[in-house]
C-alpha cells in the first residue's frame, strides 16, 4: 500500500517517536535490571505505543484489512500479561478503538466481517490468558508442595 505524503510524513514521525521510546526502554533495560514491580508498567508502555501506531494507521489509511493489526494486538495481550485487570485494559482500549474506527468509516469496506473477527479474536484471548493463569498457579502449588515433602 502507498500512503499518500501527509499520511506518510505523520506515520512516520510517529514510528520515529516509538522508536525512540523503544530504545529508551531497551537501554534503561540493558543498564539496570527491570524489576517485577516495573514489569506491567514497562508492558503497558510498549502495547500502548503498538496500539496508539494502529490506531492512528487505521484512522488514516480506513481500510478494514487493517483489524487484523488490532487482533495480533489482543493475541499479545493475551499472551503476556498475566495481571487480570492490565489484560482488561488493554482489551478494553484495543476493542474501544478499533469500534472509534469503526464507526467512523464503517460504511466503506467489510467492518461487518471484521467485527466476528475482533469479537472471536477477543474471545481467543481471553481463553490463553485464562490458561496462562491456571498453568501458572498449578505450578505454583506443586513448587509449594514440592517445598513442603
């Protein structure tokens, strides 16, 4: 796809600055350890940027092909955090944005088609981060009973 020169220039303005943000973390990771208290908040930084990218192509370029950036975006989210209430966040503000879109060029293009796929794509999330959750508190207990023989 060719973006037109306006589109280009504030895309590209805004992958410099994530860039940028990115290459913060990452050396602020490379110089000192990332504690566990800093994990969610490092987390939620970089999906927010992911998501705020999304958005914004979307909104430019209202192509519906453009949800399937938005589902990678709750697949992630479902594989990462472990933190009932920052998953829900993040699924909130990834489904509210992709509907702001949505709305605002629905009539154009297949949004239709690509609503069951958000919606299935939400659902598909929901189910790893669930498993991810039992998996986790399993292995949790058998170390606490392996502790304890």
């Amino acid at each position: 796809m060719i973006l037109s020169g306006t589109t280009r220039a504030i895309l590209q303005l805004l992958r410099l600055i994530s860039s940028l943000v990115c290459l913060v973390v990452y050396l602020r990771a490379d110089t000192s350890r990332i504690t566990y208290r800093s994990t969610y908040p490092v987390l939620t930084l970089l999906i927010g940027i992911v998501l705020l990218n999304t958005a914004v192509h979307s909104a430019l370029e209202p192509d519906p092909i453009q949800t399937t950036n938005f589902m990678m975006l709750l697949l992630g989210a479902g594989s990462t955090f472990l933190c009932t209430k920052g998953f829900a966040m993040s699924v909130s503000l990834t489904v509210g944005s992709w509907i702001l879109v949505a709305a605002m060029f629905g009539g154009e293009g297949n949004w239709r088609h690509f609503a069951i796929a958000i919606f299935a794509t939400t659902v598909l999330a929901v189910v790893i981060q669930e498993v991810q959750q039992r998996a986790l508190t399993r292995l949790q207990q058998s170390l606490i009973v392996q502790e304890d023989s």
